[in-house]
C-alpha cells in the first residue's frame, strides 16, 4: 500500500511568496503618480503675467505653504510673478484624500490541490488599504472668472512628511512641465 502525505511540501514558498508580492504590489504603486492638466484652448496665456492666491483648502494647514511654494516656484519658471492680490490669474489649490482598498489573491499553485471544477483549492485572500492623496490646482482668469488651466495629481500618501513633500514637488512639476499650454497658429485653425 502507498503511503499518502497529507502535509503540504510547499508551505515555505507560500509564506515567502506572499509577502513578496505584496511588497512588490505597492512598490509598483508607489511610484505611479497620476498627473492630468486641461485648459481652455482658446485662452491666450501669454497675456498673463502676475498671480494671486484666492484659497488653499486643504485638511492640513502645515501643508499650505508647502503647496503655495511648489506652485509658486513653477509659475515663477515662467516668468510670472505672485502679487499680494488683483493678478492677471485667480489660484486655488484644493486637497482631497480618500482611502482605497485592493483586494490580493494568492493561489497556491506549489501546494494546491487542482479541483475537478478547473481551480486551484487552496488561496489566500486578503485586503490592503492605503490613502492616495489628490491635489488639484485651478487656475482663473481674474478679470473674466473663467476657469483657464486645470492640473491634478494623485498619489498614494506615506507616512513619512518628507517622502510626502517629495511627492508634492514632483506632482507639482509635472502637473506644470508642459506650461503654460502653448498659443495654437491661427494659420492652422
């Protein structure tokens, strides 16, 4: 008679490879910063030369200067310079965070037992929440009120302030690497 094992040879790989790939999970993540910007198109952005703050709205009111001096400092690249109150440009830089939650599966395909529906039978679930913070940064035409340049960027939030202010300035810098849009030919209308 054969002699049949009911321990899993396997178990060791499992709990090597499901930390590994958790941390490879939010490696991956943790690089990714989500950056859009959208302008109105029929805005002439060379008119505009100076800028004022309108409102920072953000849950942290440490972080209101860190965010006025990253934007502050690309506009600046630009030539523009901030004035006390009455610029060419209206800012607002507002802050959201939400908390997101990803669901890992991991199958066990070492030790598994192959069922006869066609899976694996053995697999281990489980839920990773992480807070991904936004910023968005509207820009206003002072003298029209109208909403000329949009630029947000979202990343997952550390708890370390300074891996937070790092992302902050590269957020920034992206958000207005392709700045101020540039003015279409009228040839080409």
């Amino acid at each position: 008679m054969r002699r049949v094992s009911k321990k899993k040879p396997m178990n060791g790989c499992r709990a090597i490879f499901a930390p590994v790939g958790i941390a490879l999970l939010f490696a991956a993540a943790s690089f990714a910063q989500d950056v859009k910007t959208n302008y109105d198109h029929g805005a002439d952005f060379s008119r505009y030369k100076t800028f004022s703050w309108e409102k920072v709205q953000i849950a942290n009111p440490v972080w209101a200067d860190r965010i006025k001096a990253a934007i502050a400092a690309d506009l600046a690249k630009e030539g523009w310079r901030p004035v006390e109150s009455g610029g060419d440009i209206a800012v607002i830089a507002l802050e959201m965070d939400e908390m997101h939650q990803t669901l890992n599966t991991y199958y066990d395909a070492f030790g598994g037992i192959w069922s006869w529906k066609g899976g694996y039978t053995d697999f281990t679930t489980t839920i990773d929440t992480y807070q991904v913070g936004t910023l968005v940064v509207d820009l206003f035409d002072a003298n029209s009120k109208k909403l000329v340049w949009r630029g947000s960027s979202s990343k997952s939030l550390s708890n370390k302030s300074d891996k937070n202010l790092k992302n902050l300035d590269k957020g920034v810098q992206k958000m207005f690497e392709h700045f101020p849009p540039a003015a279409k030919n009228k040839d080409q209308s």
